[in-house]
C-alpha cells in the first residue's frame, strides 16, 4: 500500500466521525423522546452557531486560499458551490417534505373543517342577525303608530304585523304596556289575532350583530328597538321581538366557549410548528456543513493533478511540445494526463499539418487576390458605366469608364443627384423599385452629361429580394453614338423611300403632260373642228384628274412625314388613364357603323405620366386601325380595356379586334415607318404611335387575340405623385 492511499484512508476514516455523529443527532431526535424546545433567542443562537461552526470555517478556508491566489483556490471554490448546491435538491426536498408531513399530522389533531365551521358558525349567526335587525325595525316604527292606543288594540297591531313581542318604554326604561303573542297564534294574523297583554320583556344579552336577545314569559325573543314619541314626555322605546328557543342562550354560550378554547389551543400549535422549523433548518445547516467538508477533500484530491497538468498547458502554450506531466494517479484523473501526454506527442505531428494547411491557405488567398485584381481589371477596362449601391441608394464603388461617361474624372461621384438630372434621376428611382420585384430590369433614357442630351441605356440589377436587399449595380451605356448611327440610317431609309413613292407619281404626271402637249400640238396643225375640241377637252380633263390625284397623294405623304420629323416634345403630367380612354372613344361617337364598341376599364387606376393630347392621339389611332381591320369580317367587334400591373408597377391599355389578324413576319417590320399592311398606307402612323408612347417611357407591342384577330397593348409606368407636380397639374388644367 503506498503511503498516499494510507493518507487517504485515514483522511476518509476521520471524515466518517462528524457523518457518524450527525446520524446518531438524527437518530435521537427523531426516534427518542428528546425535548428540544429552545426558550430564547440566545438558546436558538447558540445552538445555531454549534452547528454551522464546520460550515464557517469551509467558507473562512477558501476565502483565505483565494485572496492569496493559490493554485486551485478558485478550482476548490467551484467544487464547494457545486457540492452545496447538488446537496442543497435534496435537502431542500426533505425539508419540505418533512414540513408538509408535520402540517399534516398536526392538520389531523386540529382538522380545518372544524375550524371552518367554527368560523362559518360565527358568520352565519351574525348574517341572520344583520337580516333579522332592518326588518324588526320596519315592523316597530309600524306598530309605533299605534302608541297612543289602548294596550291591548297596541299589542293586537303590534302581533298583527308579525312580531311575536312588542313592549313599550318611557325614557326611564319604565315599562308602558305591551305583550307577546300566544303560542297557538294563527299563521293569517290579519284575521285573528291572539295576545297576552301585560307580559313584561327584559333584556338578556346583545349579539355583536347588534341585534338583542330579551326573555318575557318564559320564552326567549330576538328584539331590536325603535324611538316613539310619547305625548307630553320624552320620547320612549318600543321594543319589537321575534320568537327564538328557548336555548338560545346556552347554546350561544357553548359556541363563544368553544370558539374562545380553540384560539388559544391553536395559538400553541403556531408555536409548535416554530420549533420543529427551527430543527428542521438545524439539520439543513448539518447537512451542508458535511456536504462542504466533503466538497473540500475531493477538491484536494483534484486539484493536484490539475495544477501538473496547467504547468503542462502552459509549457505547451510556450512551444514546448515535448514535455510531460509527471504526476500520473490511478483514477480517471491519471487517464486524463496521460491523455495529456499523449496529446503532447501528436501535437508534433499535426503541427506540420497545419503549416502545410497554412501554405494551402496562402496560396487560396493568393489566388482569390488574383481574381480580385482580374475582375477590377475587366470592370476598369469595359466601355459601360458601373456603379455600385448600397441598399439605401448610396454610391460605394464606380469605374473609369462611368467618370469618362459622365466627365467626372478627378473628382469622383459623391451621389446620384450630382450625377443626374432630375427627370432622370426619378427614372432611376422608379427602375430600382421595380428591380426589387423583377429582379433584373433595362430602360433606355435621356440625360444631361456635360451640358449636352446624351442617350443612355440603363440596367438596374437588386442584390436580393426587398427584405433581403444587400444593393444594387446599375450598367450604364452610351447610345448617342449609336443612335445618331441609327438615325443616319434612317434617314436614308426615309429619304431612299420618299424618293421611291415620288418617283411612283411623277411618271403617270409626265405622262399625262406629254400626252395633253401632243393633242394640243396635232390641233395646232390641223383645222379646228368641235369633234377635235370635244376630244382634246376629254384628255385634258382626264391628264387633269390623274394630275391632282398624283399630288395629292405626294401632298399627303409631305404631311405623314413632316408629322413624323417634327414630332411635338411630349409634357408628362399625373393623368388618369381611364379619362384619356373615355376621350378617345368620344372620337368615334356614332361613327362605327357595324362595329360593337365594348369597354372594360379597371376602377381605381393609380395615375401614370403622360401627355393627355398625345396619349389620346396614340389609342385614337389604334381604334381606326381595328376598324380598318373588320371591314371584310362577318363579327366586327373593338375591345378597348385597361388593367394595373402590380407585379411591373404599370398600366396595361389593350385594344383589340376580331379581324383576320396579323402574320408574325409583318409583326416585327409593323412600327417600322416604312412599313404598312394597307393599299393606301403610309406606315407612319404605328411608328408615330411607337415613339409617343416611348418617350412616356412606356412599350407598345401586337400579340394575337384570343379567338380571332389581333391585340395591341400599351403598358405605362405608374407615376409618383409630388406635392409640386400636382400644383403644376391644377396650374396647367386651370390655363387650358
């Protein structure tokens, strides 16, 4: 045996000794007659000072360790808590426990229904009191009004309304006249009535209800009283009775008695109950006290090979992978160091795994600082414009070529309104909105870059859904170069077709003039005659129709392309939708011969920015087209309806019509102004109808309608009324 386990062995021998003592206390006290009923506070004092002397000196203990900082002392502390509180369940369970079964046993002695209906004896007999009382005055200020009647027509009115006594008083208490009723009084006292006038009441007891208990003729009453005047002298008492039985009084006696001896035997219960709790807490005091002293020992016990093996941390903490805790006891404790040593050892081993980990990770980071500098090279080098928001509208990174855009190179882009106008900037804003919902959004736009209108197009891109929204990235490009492009080619388009179309007239004219200058020439040189001058006048009027309708036709293709050329700037203002439909449809007010004209129009539209003229002009165009459509169609019917988008922010104006429809290869060249589906067409007028409605910033575009014919839909962003936009509104409406 070595000589550490002979030290625990008596260490454990003489922590047995208080546990045995304190079996032996229980023991007694709980098995043995043993008084144990301390009679002052200095015996409770004393006796609670004997028994937390082991406790005190645990807790003195620790608080020295722990002020000098010794090695485990907070360790030790812990256990101690620890142990107090794993003992402290239990205590406090018996404790309750043995207070419940002690409230129990005691319960048994003095049950509560006993005392229940003791109480409730005293409620009750006070409640039939305070019942009793009002109506024996009701009936006594009654029978007061017959005073000054004879003594027996008083006694008779007195039993007559219902009491079984009634007695009168002068001031000195000298008795007047009065009565009770008899013993076999009838119930119907209104008809007969039975009294033994003269009967003397005299007072026994009063009850704390108020109420008083007198005795006249051998018989026991509850009476009250009430004030008479008596003519002549002082006012008096007119006693008024009910009969009770006649042991009332004895029986209230036993009750007062009882009540009064229960008191004070409960009063000694109280008493009792104190002194067992005070032993009851002596012995939770014993218990903790052992509980720590155990608490410690173990704590002893643990706390060596936790110092060996924080000496080990530390060494380990400096670098020193191989050392080892020498102290290795024969319990778990021994496992966990030598699991420490061995840990020691591996830690060698994995250490050259993390230094090729580190490397691994140098070089992922390397590579991750590549693509970094790779992608702010693609996004310095791209000819768009980038631009990077946070979720509430602020600039956090740009690019070259947006400075360049914009001409802000050397100074920077603080926020999108030094960037933009305001009419862009609220494009802008309401793109950003609706790429919240759609994810991913384009528009083309105009702008003001340094002092000049450029034509931008705009892809707003949100970072995540509304609630989740990290930003956005908006990609700017410069199409004035490539719309000035595309307007070169247009022009030469339009030029290449206007020489076209004049050139298709000008021959029939030629020839017709050449033909009126041949005839008038042959009858110059012939002799006139008026079958000649009847032949000559037909040919100059028929030159002369062709003519005029040829320049016509040139005259009205001058005018389609004037229009289309110097289109009037449109004036956005808040318009309601539904106004400008029911304006157009005016237009065509008993014109549609033939043709149904449905309406379906949404109430409660949000008002979108648009030219009123204008946007009437567009569906007013629209509508002729669709008649024009239903001329050769058995069932000619024209749909006109409105719908708000709220999934895009827009409203939708679609009209539609039952006609033969529209091939898909005419449905891409339909909105161009060289293009039309009809004989007599300039095919201006579905490209006019396209460029009003995009500089609303809207679309226009043609689908098939369902069964037959075609539809075509204007979709228009919903605007954002202003305070200032809707003066400027009122204003403009007052003007016209």
């Amino acid at each position: 045996m070595s000589p550490s386990n002979s030290k625990l062995r008596i260490r454990l021998a003489l922590g047995g000794v208080p546990l045995t003592l304190l079996l032996a206390a229980v023991f007694t006290l709980g098995s043995l007659d043993v008084p144990v009923e301390p009679r002052s506070w200095r015996e409770i004092i004393a006796l609670y000072a004997v028994s937390s002397l082991i406790l005190m000196r645990s807790v003195i203990r620790l608080l020295m360790e722990r002020s000098k900082q010794q090695p485990g002392a907070r360790f030790k502390t812990k256990m101690v808590l620890g142990a107090m509180a794993i003992s402290l369940l239990p205590v406090v369970f018996m404790f309750f426990v043995s207070y419940s079964l002690l409230n129990r046993t005691l319960g048994r002695w003095f049950p509560r229904p006993l005392e229940i209906a003791s109480d409730e004896t005293q409620k009750l007999l006070n409640d039939f009191g305070q019942g009793t009382l009002p109506r024996l005055h009701t009936q006594g200020f009654q029978a007061a009004l017959h005073a000054q009647e004879t003594a027996d027509s008083f006694l008779e009115h007195g039993v007559a309304t219902g009491l079984d006594a009634v007695w009168l008083f002068d001031a000195q208490g000298k008795f007047l006249k009065g009565g009770v009723a008899c013993d076999n009084q009838p119930e119907n006292r209104s008809l007969e009535s039975c009294t033994v006038s003269g009967v003397q009441g005299a007072l026994k007891q009063t009850l704390p209800s108020g109420i008083e208990i007198w005795e006249g003729g051998g018989k026991t009453y509850f009476a009250a009283r009430v004030p008479v005047e008596l003519p002549g002298e002082a006012p008096g008492t007119l006693v008024a009775a009910y009969r009770t039985g006649p042991d009332f009084l004895k029986r209230w006696a036993t009750i007062q008695t009882n009540t009064h001896e229960y008191g004070a035997v409960k009063q000694n219960l109280r008493a009792l109950k104190r002194q067992m709790l005070l032993i009851l807490f002596f012995f939770t005091i014993l218990v903790l006290s052992a509980a720590t002293w155990l608490a410690l020992f173990l704590a002893k016990q643990v706390t060596v090979p936790i110092q060996a093996l924080a000496e080990g941390t530390r060494e380990v903490s400096a670098g020193n992978f191989a050392y080892q805790v020498p102290d290795q006891p024969q319990d778990e404790l021994g496992l966990l160091v030598r699991s420490f040593n061995n840990m020691t050892s591996q830690l060698h081993d994995s250490r050259s795994q993390i230094d090729e980990f580190t490397r691994n990770l140098q070089q992922a980071v390397q590579e991750l600082e590549r693509r970094r500098q790779l992608m702010e090279t693609v996004l310095e080098n791209i000819p768009a414009g980038v631009i990077y928001l946070d979720a509430g509208g602020a600039i956090l990174r740009t690019n070259s070529a947006l400075l360049r855009m914009f001409a802000r190179e050397g100074r920077g882009v603080e926020s999108l309104e030094s960037l933009l106008d305001a009419d862009a900037l609220r494009t802008l804003q309401q793109l950003m909105k609706r790429a919240l919902r759609m994810g991913v959004v384009s528009r083309e736009m105009e702008a003001v870059v340094s002092g000049r209108m450029s034509h931008l197009a705009v892809t707003v891109s949100s970072l995540g859904p509304s609630r989740a929204n990290t930003g956005y990235v908006l990609v700017f490009d410069d199409l004035t170069e490539v719309l000035r492009a595309q307007k070169s080619a247009a022009w030469q388009e339009v030029a290449r077709r206007i020489a076209h179309e004049i050139k298709n007239p000008l021959t029939p004219i030629q020839l017709s003039a050449q033909r009126l200058m041949r005839q008038i020439e042959k009858r110059a040189a012939e002799a006139a005659s008026p079958k000649k001058d009847d032949e000559l006048m037909q040919i100059a009027r028929e030159s002369a129709s062709l003519i005029e309708r040829e320049v016509g036709t040139l005259s009205a293709l001058v005018n389609e392309f004037s229009q289309f050329v110097r289109f009037p700037t449109a004036k956005l203002l808040p318009t309601d939708t539904n106004t400008t439909v029911y304006e157009a449809l005016g237009v065509f007010s008993g014109r549609l011969d033939g043709i149904t004209l449905k309406t379906s129009l949404e109430e409660s539209l949000p008002p979108v920015r648009a030219d009123g003229p204008l946007l009437r002009s567009v569906i007013v165009n629209l509508i002729d087209n669709a008649a024009e459509a239903l001329e050769d169609s058995k069932f000619r019917q024209i749909t006109v309806s409105t719908h708000f988008r709220p999934e895009s922010d827009t409203i939708e104006i679609a009209v539609a019509d039952t006609g033969h429809g529209i091939s898909p290869q005419d449905k891409d060249k339909l909105f161009l102004p060289h293009f039309s589906t009809k004989e007599r067409g300039t095919g201006l007028g579905l490209a006019i109808a396209a460029r009003i409605i995009s500089e609303h910033g809207g679309s226009l575009r043609v689908e098939d309608n369902q069964p037959v014919g075609s539809r075509f839909l204007i979709e228009l962003p919903v605007a954002e009324i202003s305070a200032a936009t809707a003066s400027e509104r009122a204003g403009l409406d007052s003007d016209r």
